[in-house]
C-alpha cells in the first residue's frame, strides 16, 4: 500500500473482529509512528494500551465518569442500569484501546507544539495500522476531561493531558468513504 491509498483508503472504524491485534504487529505501529515531527525531539507521546482483562478497568473508569459527569441522569432506574450495561459491553468488545497522553508544559507554545506533535503521532499511528489491517477510531470523549478519570487511570491530571483513546481492532466492516470539500473551496491563493 503506497501513502496516496493509505491516506485515501483509511477509514474510522467502529466494529471489530473478536480477536487480538500481534503484540509485535502493534509494537511496531506504535514504534515506527514514532517518526512524527517533533519539536526538540521531545516525543511528547505516550501510550497506556488497554487489552484482554485490562479492558475491565478502562470500561470501569470510562464508567464511573459518565455517572460522576450526569449521562445516565434523567432515566429511571432501569434504563440508567441498560445504558450503562450497553456502554460497558460495547468498550469490552472492542480488542484495545490505546489511550494517548502527554505530558503539560506551562509555556503555552511549547504546549501546543506539543500537542501538535503527539497529533501527527496519532495520524502516523491510524496510517501504519490501516496498512497493517488494523482499523482505528481516534476518540476524543468527555471522559479524557475529566480529573478523576485519570487519576483513576494512574495519571496526576495536573502533569499529563489525556489527548485521545485509540479504539484499535481487525475491522469487521469498512465504512464507505465520505465526500470531501474540493481545497480550492478552502484555500486561498496570494501572490501579491
């Protein structure tokens, strides 16, 4: 697969295949994403992968969030219970869960260029899986805002900035591509 198709060809997914991504398959995904820019080499990135029996405690944090955040206020007692069962069942169906986080800076710049760079490690991440068979859904939920739940996850919300969970998995079904908007429409040419 060239780049041109794997930009072109990737798709966000959200059903996956029951089985186990190779440890080695991802380590190298993880490794060779690596490779993103980075300004003065900080690779600000790191990873907590959630997988087999670690997946019970990441479903349990994502959980105790919602309720702490009011999603399953406004139900009587028994739908609040099925929601919460589907939310659960459905993070636990799901083969990994890579949560990506980073280290905060005070210098806002450097803050955002780092934020920038774990960003591009994320998309060379979702390339090299897809070239690999491994579909990705890049997720930015309301828990990764919430203090708790990272404590919960083992990280001092004031040193590190939960960016995003990678739900990673063999796709079970590729969604069609969407259209998008001709660059022409959103750029504009000076030349003077």
């Amino acid at each position: 697969m060239d780049l041109v198709e794997a930009v072109e060809k990737r798709r966000s997914i959200h059903e996956y295949e029951q089985r186990l991504v190779d440890e080695e398959v991802l380590r190298n995904i993880f490794l060779t994403a690596a490779w993103a820019p980075t300004h003065r080499m900080k690779e600000p990135w790191n990873i907590h992968l959630y997988q087999e029996h670690g997946r019970e405690h990441y479903a349990e944090a994502v959980l105790d969030s919602y309720e702490r955040q009011g999603f399953f206020e406004g139900y009587d007692e028994e739908k609040s219970r099925q929601l919460k069962k589907g939310i659960g069942d459905f993070l636990l169906q799901i083969p990994h869960h890579a949560l990506i986080y980073m280290p905060r800076d005070e210098d806002e710049r450097k803050f955002e260029e780092d934020y920038a760079a774990v960003c591009a490690y994320i998309q060379n991440v979702q390339l090299l899986a897809w070239e690999a068979g491994v579909g990705i859904l890049w997720t930015t939920s309301p828990y990764l805002h919430d203090p708790a739940f990272a404590e919960a996850v083992g990280l001092d919300p004031a040193v590190y900035k939960l960016v995003s969970v990678l739900q990673m998995g063999y796709p079970k079904r590729i969604p069609r591509a969407k259209q998008r908007t001709d660059i022409m429409d959103k750029m504009k040419v000076i030349r003077t």
